[in-house]
C-alpha cells in the first residue's frame, strides 16, 4: 500500500532533480544514438536498416522491461527500482565504448532499453505521486519530469562531438566509441544527483494482491494512438541527424539543431501543463501527435535551414508532452493504485510501436526514394495517432 504523503518543501527542485530519470532513461541512453549513428555507420559499414535495427533492439529492450516493471514495481518499490535502473542503464552505456562487433552492440542495445523501461515507469509513478500532492500545478510537474529527456538530448549534443572530434585528434580507431563512454558518465552523474530528491516523494510501494485497476478495452483508442506515436516519432530521432549530414548541413549547425530540440523538449513543460491539466479524455494527444506528424514532415520537404530549425524546435516542444499526456489521462481517470498498471501499459504500447519504427523508416530509406521518403511514412503514422486519440473519452467513472 501506499505511504503517507509526505511535505515536500521545493516540489519543483524535487521535480527537476527527477527528471535527471528522463533523462537517463531517453535523452542520453536512447536519443544520443541519432548522433552516433552516422559515424557508427561509416566505420562498421551499416546500411540504414541495420543501423535502424540498433534502436529497434533497443526498443525491444524497453518494451521487455515495461512488460516487468508492475512485478519488479511490487518486489522492489518504485524508489529502489528507479535506482537500480538508472545504474543499470548507465552500465550498459559504459560497455558500448568496449565493443565494436555488431552482435555485442544488439545486446547492449537491448539490456539498455530495459533497464531504460525501469527507469521511465518508476520516476512516471513518481512524477505523478509528486503531481497529485500539488493540485493545479500536477500537469506543470509532470511535464517537468518527461521534459528531462531534453537535459539528456542537449547534454548528448555537446557530449558526441566533443567526444568524436576528441577520438579522431588521438588516432582511435573506433572514435564513436569515447562518445558511448562519455554518455555512460554522465549518466551515472545524473543517478548520484536525482537519488535522494526522488526518495523524499515517498514510497508507493504495491502489495501483492493489492486492487491494481486498468482495463485495456477503456483506454483502447488511448493506446493505439500512443502505438502509432511510439512507431512514428522514433524515425525522426534516430535519422533526422543523418538525414541533415546527408543534406550538407555543418557538423556545427546540426549541433545547434540538436541542442535547441532537447532545450525544446524542456521548455514543453511549461507551454502544454495547462492543456494537460483541462483535457481528462484523448485530446491533449490528438493535438501533440497532429504537431509532430506536421513537424516530422518539414525536412522531407526541405533542406533550408529556418525550416529545419523550426520543425526541430516544434518537435522538441511537443514530442516528450505525449509522453506525459498519457500519465495525465492514466492520473486524471484512475485511482493512485492503479497508476503503476496504467503507465506500464501505456509504456509497453509505446515500446512496441517503437520496435517497428527504426525498421520500417531504415528499410525505407535504403530504397531509391531516401529518408526523406521514410520521415514521410513516420509523419503519416503520427497523423494516423492523432485521428485515433479522438476516440479516447474519459472514463464516466474516473477521478
């Protein structure tokens, strides 16, 4: 059962602190991977659908560990599990700078996912424990926390190059190696910083047994619209950078790019808490998923670089308030016991989407048509999320 709720004297630096979770869970252990792809690509000889298959393994990985999180939830407590997490993860980022064979990388790929997947569930839980002790303010704490993933995005943005153009000074052999062992720091640097800011939220620990009510058939239209948001947006992650290489930008105005998305991606907390806090039923993601699919869509029609920047800076605003509207949809119609139930299935329906999205954008762009042609499938998919999140009401019987 839950603890008491605790007084909490600096939500916000609370929150902040917590969103170092994010950011380990997908700023830095998955989104720097768009990064690292072009120069992994150019020296192990990938094409783009293997290199696609990188972050579909890694998807996997988080659809595997979202599937166990509600038991590792129970066994462990959701404070113990962010931790444990968060060190694993930071883990397997370090071992990616030891290993160069395609088949190892998979693997590391994968267990990095899961222990991605403990992370986002258990400071989700958190987020949202942290939201409700708030009131009117639990969308903007929310928010705050998947906004994190953009701490993680710009850190990665200085991080890989310094790293690379570091590595290539030295005469390494495999450069992109230094930027997996840098990101791996960095990790365990945000575990160390967000461990006792997440403790004081409180434990919410669930006994076996203990009523965890989430019925699919309620949150269908919810869910597949996030299927479809997880498939879509994950192609602009993992090849908008390379596409942007391909297209003749400079190293140093790509880093730009990327910078000003996670910053995007921070500052989302803020633009959308309001929206959050109104709509109870599939709004808020109807709208997001309708932004990105308009935002992933610009640079397949064009290499100027004020387009550029503004799909990127809309991306960022919007992509990771997705993530949060389903927690606010999940805490707005649920009972608190029943939100680490709600937000694993939420999480494991986003996975899955994501599994699919690297390979089909990858086996697209190998095509004649390019990932150009492939960004468009995944701007169609996001469209496609946003027509099914009308569906999704809110529950007649919901808090």
């Amino acid at each position: 059962m839950s603890t008491p709720s605790p007084t909490i004297s600096h939500p916000l630096a609370v929150a902040l602190a917590l969103s170092l979770g994010a950011a380990v869970a997908l700023g830095l252990s998955r989104f720097s991977y768009g990064l690292l792809l072009p120069p992994m690509r150019d020296d192990l000889g990938w094409s783009y659908l293997l290199a696609g298959a990188m972050n579909t393994c890694n998807a996997l990985g988080y659809f595997l560990g979202a599937l166990a999180t509600p038991a590792l939830l129970r066994r462990m407590g959701t404070w113990r599990l962010l931790m444990a997490g968060s060190v694993l993860a930071s883990i397997f980022m370090l071992l990616s700078g030891f290993v160069s064979d395609t088949t190892a990388l998979f693997l590391q790929r994968v267990c990095a996912g899961a222990a991605s997947a403990f992370v986002f569930v258990a400071g989700g839980v958190l987020a949202a424990r942290l939201g409700s002790l708030q009131g009117e303010r639990a969308g903007f704490i929310i928010g705050l926390y998947y906004g994190g993933t953009g701490f993680g995005i710009a850190l990665s943005a200085l991080l890989v190059p310094a790293a690379l153009s570091s590595a290539q000074q030295n005469g390494a052999p495999h450069g992109w190696q230094s930027a997996w062992l840098a990101l791996g720091i960095a990790c365990l640097l945000a575990t160390a910083l967000m461990a006792l800011p997440a403790k004081s939220i409180g434990e919410a620990r669930l006994l076996r047994g203990q009523a965890q009510r989430f019925s699919s058939t309620d949150f269908a239209c919810g869910l597949a619209a996030y299927f479809m948001f997880g498939a879509g947006y994950i192609g602009y992650m993992t090849f908008v950078v390379a596409l942007l290489k391909q297209q003749g930008m400079s190293p140093q105005l790509i880093t730009v790019f990327y910078t000003l998305l996670g910053l995007a991606v921070v500052a989302s907390s803020r633009i959308w808490a309001r929206m959050l806090d109104r709509n109870k039923g599939g709004q808020s993601l109807a709208v997001l998923n309708a932004l990105l699919g308009v935002a992933t869509l610009i640079p397949a029609l064009t290499s100027a670089a004020p387009f550029i920047f503004l799909s990127g800076l809309v991306f960022g605003a919007v992509f990771l308030s997705v993530v949060a509207s389903t927690t606010a949809l999940v805490r707005h119609n649920l009972p608190p016991e029943s939100w680490p139930a709600g937000i694993s299935a939420f999480t494991a329906v986003f996975a899955f989407g994501q599994i699919a999205g690297p390979v089909l954008v990858g086996w697209i762009a190998d095509g004649p048509a390019g990932l150009e042609r492939g960004l468009v499938a995944s701007s169609v998919l996001l469209f496609v999320g946003a027509a099914m999140a009308m569906g999704q009401k809110a529950l007649v019987a919901g808090r």
